[in-house]
C-alpha cells in the first residue's frame, strides 16, 4: 500500500514550526512559559580517552507553550522524555539546543543571579515521595530550607510561614518537628507540595506526583492541587504516564514518544478526537467507570525503540498497526489536520484519514468488543 507523504524530504521540525507558527497558543495570548526545538542530548562514552560513542536522544525538538494559571499535562510511556523536559526547562540538566522563555526571560541564556531570582518563581514536585525528601531533616526545616536559602525568613517568622504551609496543604503545623519516615506516601507528597510553595511560585512543574500513590490516594493530592491553582493561580506543567490522571486536570495535553511530541490539543479536544494512533492506544488503556460499557484496548506490538538509534521515518512506525511506507521514509511534523480544532496538531501522515475510533471505539455501550483495526483507506 502506497500513500502520498505531504511532507518535503529534509524539512527540519524547526523549519517545519516556524511554517505551522507554535505548537500551542492560549485564546488569551497569555503564554507564561515557551519551549522552542528543545533538544537534550546525553553523551555516552567509550574507551580509556572516554571518546564520545553515540548520543541519546532523550528530547529531540520539543516544542510547547504553557498558558498563565493553566495546565499542560505532558504524556507518555516511561522513557519518552518527558521528565528530561521538566528537569531540562529548570536548568537541571543542561540543554543541547533550543530556547526556553519564562515570561519573557531566556532562561539558558541568564546570568548566576537573575537565573537564582527565576528559580524562585518555578518550582518542581518530584515523582517519588520518599527519595526526594531528605530523611535526616525534619519536615520544618524541608519545607523552610528554601526560605533560608533565599533569605526571605528566619527564626519564629520562618516556622510561621511553614506551619501556613503545612496547614495549607493538609497537614498540621504539629508536624513540622517530626521526620518523613513517620508520614504516609500521600502525606509525604502533601510535604513535597508544602516546600514548592514555599517560595510563592508562579509555575510548578509536577513531575508525575501521584504515580507512586495509591488510586484512592491520587485524588486527594490531584484535589490539592487543583484546589492551590485556583487559590494561588498557579501554573502547572503536569508531566504523566497516564491520560486518565491528567484528563479532568488539564487544560492542554501534549503526547510525546520517543523525544518528540507527536500529538497536542486542548484536553477536550485530545479526548473528543484523538488523531495519532500512539494517543488512541494511550487512552485505550483508560479505564472506563462502568460495567456495561467495555472497549477493546489496543496493544501495541514490538518494542519501544532505542534513543540511541531511533528508526527512520515516523518513530512509531514498528509499532503503528496504521505504517505505510511513506512512515518508514518521511518523518512526519507536528501539523494541524482536517476536523480539528486549531489548536490541535498531530505529527502522522494519515492524521487527515484517522477518525477517533479508527484504532478503538470510544463510546461503546454494552459490553460488546467493538475495538477495531479497520484500515482508512
Ligand atoms: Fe503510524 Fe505512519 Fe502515522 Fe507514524 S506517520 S503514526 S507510522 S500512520
């Protein structure tokens, strides 16, 4: 089977963005945070001289925009890179290419000071409750350590400010002289909450906060949090592995495999209309609250290829139950496609021939298997 490829041979993700304009854009215009062709690289080294071997692509010309007191959920299987993007947007880890703008400030390229100054306006929740607090600290001095480090308070002022904290996110202020070790996994993430806030930020980036919580546990932290944006007017990049997680909590999603962003959307409309076959199998995998209703989930076959070496083409095409052969050629740039809204954009060259329940229907009703690999053409 044959199809044209719309795209020109050797169009670079740059080239091709700048000609779609950005990946994303609130109506408001109100962008706090922008991420240009972000590319991390990490070197591996070989030999006595240590020369460098290869490069793992772990982020390869990302591009994204964070609307102000929104949400961006940013979704994929472990090991897409979507963590290096969080850690990479913080200057955790240092860049290969690409810009970052944080309210209009070019984050790579700030001197020690400012960056120090922007440091305080965005903060991180970490993935693991346990490993990210230090366990010879008490939870006052967790919470107040970043306070001291700022010189924004001291002494009695200090313990007042993280007992506001600690009140603030559900614990007590009784807690601050006890240890992490005496918390739950919830309490300890509610702790975690507690020190990013504690430098009254405009952006958090939660870099999967409830992955290594129970369900019944989820909910209460995804409350919290939604409950200090709307207080705090907080912006959140909300990194998952798990469209559920961040379906009623996103404004905007973006999918990303492999290093790259193959689908991006306003929630609703990611959810209404899935385009790549990656996001319709992600939310396959969604549960569904009732008994009577069932939908076949659709696995992916193979493995998820190497950074290292990726395949040529559309990156999922080992995967893709939908390959042709212009996939295994052509790489495919983030587009915008027939039936969608203008903020979506998907990169996959049979997005126009795609409907939402080409690969699996989602608004089955009565228990029968009504998944479906039906081909488009
Ligand atoms: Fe599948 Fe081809 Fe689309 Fe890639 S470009 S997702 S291989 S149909």
């Amino acid at each position: 089977m044959t199809a044209f490829c719309p795209y020109p041979i050797g169009m670079t993700s740059a080239t091709m963005q700048a000609s779609t304009g950005p990946a994303t854009t609130g109506p408001d215009g109100d962008t706090i945070l922008e991420v240009r062709d972000l590319k991390t690289y990490f070197p591996i080294r070989r030999g006595v001289l240590s020369h460098i071997h290869a490069w793992v692509k772990a982020v390869d010309g990302v591009s994204f925009s964070v609307r102000r007191g929104k949400t961006l959920g940013l979704v994929g299987e472990s090991g897409c890179g979507k963590t290096t993007v969080g850690r990479t947007l913080l200057r955790l880890i240092p860049a290969t290419a690409g810009t970052v703008h944080f309210d209009g400030a070019d984050i790579f390229n700030l001197a020690r000071g400012p960056l120090r100054s922007l440091r305080r306006r965005m903060q991180i929740i970490f993935q693991d409750p346990v490993g990210s607090l230090n366990p010879r600290m008490t939870v006052g001095h967790i919470v107040g350590e970043a306070l001291t480090v700022h010189r924004i308070a001291r002494g009695a002022e200090r313990n007042r400010r993280v007992g506001d904290l600690l009140e603030r996110c559900g614990l007590g202020a009784s807690c601050m002289n006890r240890y992490p070790h005496e918390f739950s996994g919830g309490q300890r993430q509610r702790i975690g909450i507690a020190r990013a806030l504690a430098l009254n930020p405009d952006m958090i980036i939660c870099d999967e906060p409830v992955s290594a919580l129970d369900v019944s546990i989820q909910s209460q932290i995804l409350n919290l949090l939604s409950d200090l944006q709307e207080e705090m007017g907080l912006t959140y990049l909300f990194i998952a592995h798990n469209l559920a997680v961040v379906e009623h909590f996103s404004n905007d999603v973006a999918v990303m495999y492999l290093g790259k962003i193959v689908e991006i959307a306003s929630a609703e409309e990611i959810y209404r209309n899935p385009k790549h076959p990656y996001t319709q199998a992600l939310l396959s995998a969604v549960p569904v609250p009732d008994p009577t209703r069932q939908r076949t989930q659709v696995v992916l076959g193979g493995e998820v290829p190497s950074p290292i070496d990726p395949p040529p083409g559309c990156a999922f095409h080992p995967r893709c139950p939908l390959a042709i052969e212009c996939c295994r050629q052509e790489l495919p740039f983030l587009t915008q496609h027939a039936g969608c809204t203008p903020d979506h954009r998907t990169a996959c060259h049979r997005a126009d021939e795609i409907g939402p329940t080409t690969l699996v229907d989602h608004s089955c009703g009565t228990g029968e298997q009504t998944g479906k690999r039906e081909d488009p053409t």
